[in-house]
C-alpha cells in the first residue's frame, strides 16, 4: 500500500481508526511475504507471537507468517 492510498482508505474506513498501530509496507520498506512486515507488526503487538493470530486468503503469506512463530490459518 503506498501513503496516498492508505490515508485515503483510513479517511474513508473509520475502523481503522480503532487500531493503537498498524503495520504499513511503505513504512517498513517490505511487502508481505517478506519476513519484516510480520516482525514490525508483532514488535508493535508487544507480545508473543503464539499469542497473535494471522488470517490471509493466500497461502504463501501465511506460510510466511508462519515462519515468525504467529499462530495462522489461510482465510476461507
């Protein structure tokens, strides 16, 4: 997602406003399913990654995810 694009969704999506944080590729440099964006995400998340869930509908990513420790299911 680039800058533009998420504060366009964010403006238009208030339930992204709920989150304390969020993880951003073009702030991490990274796109899933590269290994930062799951570990800038569980940094901010301020726990174990046992203790965090990840979903996505593509099996690679949550492949990926996997890799970290996170606790994941592909998305049906």
């Amino acid at each position: 997602i680039s800058e533009c694009h998420f504060k366009t969704l964010y403006t238009e999506y208030p339930i992204l406003q709920i989150f304390d944080d969020k993880t951003l590729s073009y702030e991490v440099g990274a796109m899933k399913p590269d290994e930062r964006i799951f570990v800038d995400a569980l940094k901010k998340a301020l726990c174990p990654p046992k203790e965090c869930f990840y979903t996505d509908d593509i099996p690679h990513f949550v492949e990926a995810a996997r890799k970290t420790g996170l606790d994941v299911e592909v998305f049906q």
